[in-house]
C-alpha cells in the first residue's frame, strides 16, 4: 500500500515553509521546502523561498546554489537575483555583490533591496581598503607582522629535516597570568563588538560545555543537550568569524578612536569613579577580615577571604591600579588565621590540648567531650578533594603574586596530605617555604612548617619532627609575639617524644617475611601454608614466630571462665566477660551465685 499525497502537496508545504521562516524556524522550514522541492522540483517559488531560509540559517553555499537555479529557470526573476547577490556578500565576494546588486537596481528599484545591497556592500569595502580603514600601515603595522608570523598553511608541505627515533612530548607554552587575563578579555570584547546582546548567549554556552553537571544519570539526554549546546556555539561561532571578515577590528578601532572629546571625559569620569568605588569595597572587606583575624574566626575569615578573592578577580589593574597591593594584605591575614590556630589553651585539661594538637597535624581524633575554640572555628567544609586540588594547582601555574603563591601551596600540601599524598605534599609545603623565605615571611614559613609536620606525624616520622620543632621555634623569634607559638610547638615536640606501644602483629609479619626469604622454594611453601594455619589458632594456644613474653591468663575471658572437659575450643579472638548488671534502685544489687 503506497502512502496517498496530499491534494496541493506543493502549495502546502511551501506556504507552511514560508511562515516557518518568518517564525525563525528554519530547520522546520527547510524541511517544509525540502518536501515541496521533492514533490515539484522546477518550481521557482520553492527554489527562492528555500534559498531565503539558507541564508538566514547563514548557509551562503547552498543558498547560492538555490538561487542560480532558479535564474536558470526564470532569468528576469529579481528574488533569485537578490538571494545570489546576497549569498555572495556572505561569502567575503564583496565586489561582484556589489555589480549583481547594481545590475538589479538598474531594473527594479522598489522595494530597495538591490540598493540596500549596494550601500552595504561599499561601505564594508571602504572598510576594509577605504577611507574608513586608516593609516594601516603605521596603525596597525605591529598587528598585522603578528598575524603574519602566526599564521600557518595547512596545506604547504612540511619537510623534516632529521626524524628523532626517541619520541618527544609537545610542550605548550604556558601563558602567565596576565597573558591569559588579556586574552580571555579580547576574546569576550570582539563577541561583544561583533554579536551585541547575543555574546551572552555565547558566554553562556561556554560555561555550559566545560560545566561537569551537564552529564547525569540520564546518559542519552546529557548527549542530547551536549550536542545542542555544541551545535549553538558553533554557529555563534560562525557568525562571530564571517562578521568578522566583513568587518575587520581595526576599522573598529579607529571609528572609537575619533570620538568626541566629551564622550572621552564621561569615560575618564567612570573610570575614576569605578576605581574609588573598588578601593572602598576592598578596604571595607579587608576590615571586615582583620577583625576575623583578631577574634580568631577562622570560618569567617575563610569566608569573607573568599568573597574578597571573588571581588578581584573580576579587577583589572586598569580599574584597579593597586590590586598587587590588596591580594599581599589578604593573604598575609589569611597567614595570621591560619597561624592563629596553632596555640594552646590553658583552660582546657592536659589531654584537651593533646586532642587539639592531633585534630590540627591531620591525627585521628575521638569524639570531643568538651568544647574546643579552635575544633569549633576550623573550616571544615565537604568538598571533593581531587577537584578542589585541581582548581588550586591550575590557579597557581599561572599565579603572579607571591603570597598568594603561599597560600595556594599550602592549600595544595593540605589537601594532598588528606589524600595520604606525603611525598607531593611535602614537596609542595617544601615549595611554600621557599617562596615565604623570598618575600620574608615568617608567617607562611611556620604554617608550611605545621604542613609538613602533620604529614610527618601521619606517617610516624617522629625524629624529623622533632627536628622541624627545633627549626620552627628558632624562626619563630621572627614573630613580634613569638611566646603562643614556641609554648605549641614544646608540646608537640613532648607529644613526639612519647613512647608508644608496638605493634606485636606488624613485627610477628616482618619475622615471617625474613625466615622465607632465606628458605628454599618446596620448603618455603610449607612454611607459608603453615604460617597461615597459625595465623588461624588463637594467640595462647600457638607458637609465636616473634619470641615474646608469656601471657599469664587471668580469668577475665568467656573461654576460661566456661571451661569444661573434653570440649574443642572454637578458633578466634578471645572476648572478655561482660559487665555485671548493675540496678538504678539504690540499695538493690544483683548478685552472682
């Protein structure tokens, strides 16, 4: 069975194309022609109303193509000589627009399309070799030597000299700070320049592509908008280039540059006025801050740090000439914090400030049973370690100012050492103090001291603690009030000095290892099926690898207090006796018979 056509197939879909197109539907639309051109395919109507679909969908290419077939068909058409003339200055053929369109004008000269046509095209020509293009070879000389050093042919042949057999990384130059700031502020200036309101539809689909909340648990959605997202900025992308080559930016430059003297003033007057408004926002947020410091706030600071950071990122050192100045203040009172944390109290117990100093070297701590100043204030935020290391090492490889240098390599030595990353988080601490000792700051030399002290005591290094504790309380005496600090660091220094209890079972493994390494191969596979069967019995009723003292039993376990005649004992660990019941009837007790 064959699907019947409609009746006026041809006139209903190149109608229901047409007011597609006047609704900026042109993907519906083109099919709505496409369907018509299918089923009549010389008719003129379809060919020119397709052809004004493709060029405002920018698809000069086709609509070019669109448009010469249908002259073809009917040679005095003047939409399908419009469409071409038009097609063609959407491709960068400006002059022979511009005879097409003189050609039409001379026939039709209502409604002005073909002069239209013609202004456009002339004026874009003096733009780019004009009057309007001005003194380019002394204005813009070092710009276009730039271009033309930058420029590569795809399609010239390379010849290779000398072939490496050893395979070589490509390195990419990394751009610094400000090299980066220049070039994500040009790039955002010449979408503004060229699309207008529509820049930030670009910015946002800029943000929307890298952003990782985009993938969820529904894989073929997240496709989907991937590729709307994807298909949307390429072809902003697009427009944004063949405005462009239309228009090039210099000529942009110049037309600014011939401004009014007082369009100048009202810019001088923003810009001095957006300066002083700067200045007043950072010293009030830097206040705000100090006084944290002082109250040893650490959650505040860290709070009120970050909105200050926000604040000047998004300043420029044209808007904000002592920005270098502001960063140095805020993190060396970020330092100030973060030292501020490392003191004792002398209203907690002996075991308190124990508690303190393991909760603040990364040391496995209980629950407190008291209230601690310094556990309360400590930032704790739930966040995922990776990424957080990710954003502060991509921040600090194109990092100018030094004591922000310190801060982020703090971060970075803090949150590798959460990820039991000792050896990098060394290095980066290691880092820290180096670059705390070329500015001359004694703060963030001591708080990358407590970064590799934390990792130290983690992993048990307690004789280079020690050492460290020496080191730090000589660099203290730099401190305009050195006496909290020193009385901290005795403490860790006695805390590291403290004997511990060994690890019966990690020694029993390391004799074990010993006495096979030095076994032959069939022996040794005995020893260690019988190792594991050992491993199995409980401690009083096996032989121990490791000599050792012998445990006398004293009566307190469920094994020998329920010991009966010929009755096997059951492997495992032994469990103590529970507890008595005890009543909360005062006078009764329970006792046992």
């Amino acid at each position: 069975m064959e699907e019947k056509s409609i009746f006026g197939a041809l006139t209903v879909y190149r109608e229901r194309g047409a007011y597609l197109r006047r609704l900026e539907q042109f993907e519906k639309s083109k099919d709505a022609y496409d369907e018509a051109h299918r089923t009549t395919s010389d008719d003129v109507r379809t060919l020119t109303g397709r052809s004004q679909v493709l060029a405002d969908a920018v698809k000069p290419k086709q609509a070019y193509s669109d448009a010469e077939i249908a002259l073809k068909l009917e040679p005095t058409n003047m939409i399908a000589r419009n469409m071409q003339a038009r097609a063609l200055h959407t491709l960068s053929e400006f002059e022979r627009a511009v005879v097409m369109n003189y050609r039409g004008y001379r026939v039709r000269r209502q409604p002005p399309y073909f002069m239209e046509g013609i202004n456009q095209g002339v004026e874009t020509i003096q733009d780019c070799i004009g009057v309007n293009a001005g003194n380019v070879m002394v204005d813009f000389l070092p710009l276009i030597k730039q271009l033309e050093t930058d420029h590569v042919d795809d399609d010239e042949p390379k010849k290779v000299t000398r072939v490496s057999r050893i395979p070589r990384m490509e390195r990419k130059k990394q751009l610094t700070q400000m090299q980066a700031r220049k070039q994500q502020t040009l790039e955002r200036v010449l979408a503004m320049k060229y699309l207008g309101p529509m820049a930030n539809d670009k910015f946002f689909l800029q943000n929307l592509c890298k952003n990782s909340r985009l993938k969820s648990a529904n894989a073929k959605g997240s496709l989907e908008l991937k590729q709307l997202a994807d298909e949307a900025l390429n072809s902003l992308t697009d427009r944004q280039k063949m405005l462009h080559s239309q228009r090039p930016y210099y000529t942009i430059k110049l037309a600014e540059k011939s401004e009014s003297k007082h369009q100048n003033k009202y810019k001088e007057a923003t810009l001095a006025r957006e300066r002083d408004i700067g200045a007043r926002t950072a010293e009030k947020l830097l206040r705000s801050i100090g006084i944290s410091v002082r109250r040893n706030k650490i959650m505040d600071l860290i709070s009120q740090a970050e909105r200050l950071q926000v604040f000047l990122d998004t300043k420029t050192p044209r808007t904000l000439p002592e920005k270098d100045h502001y960063l140095d203040r805020l993190y060396t009172a970020v330092g100030d914090g973060y030292l501020s944390q490392y003191r004792l109290s002398y209203t907690l117990s002996e075991q308190g400030n124990k508690r303190r100093i393991a909760f603040l070297l990364g040391l496995p701590v209980g629950r407190p049973k008291s209230f601690d100043s310094v556990m309360a204030n400590y930032p704790n935020k739930f966040i995922d370690t990776n990424v957080a290391a990710a954003k502060a090492k991509a921040t600090l490889d194109m990092c100018e100012n030094a004591t922000m240098r310190c801060w982020l390599m703090y971060e970075m030595s803090r949150l590798l050492a959460s990820q039991r990353s000792y050896a990098l988080s060394k290095f980066y601490a290691k880092r820290c103090q180096k670059e705390a000792q070329e500015i001359d700051s004694p703060t963030w030399w001591l708080n990358g001291c407590f970064a590799l002290m934390s990792g130290d005591m983690q992993q048990g290094n307690y004789n280079e603690v020690k050492m460290q504790v020496d080191e730090a309380y000589e660099y203290t005496k730099k401190l305009p009030e050195p006496e909290r600090v020193q009385a901290f660091l005795l403490k860790v220094a006695e805390m590291a000095s403290e004997t511990r209890p060994a690890d019966d079972k990690k020694a029993i493994l390391q004799r074990e290892n010993h006495i096979l390494k030095v076994m032959d191969e069939p022996e040794k596979t005995q020893a260690m099926v019988l190792f594991k069967r050992l491993a199995i019995v409980p401690s009083g009723r096996r032989f121990s690898v490791l000599p050792r003292k012998v445990e006398r039993s004293d009566g307190t376990s469920v094994r020998k207090h329920r010991r009966q005649n010929r009755l096997s004992i059951i492997p495992g660990p032994e469990k103590p006796l529970p507890p008595l019941p005890k009543s909360d009837t005062h006078g009764f007790q329970i006792f046992d018979l």
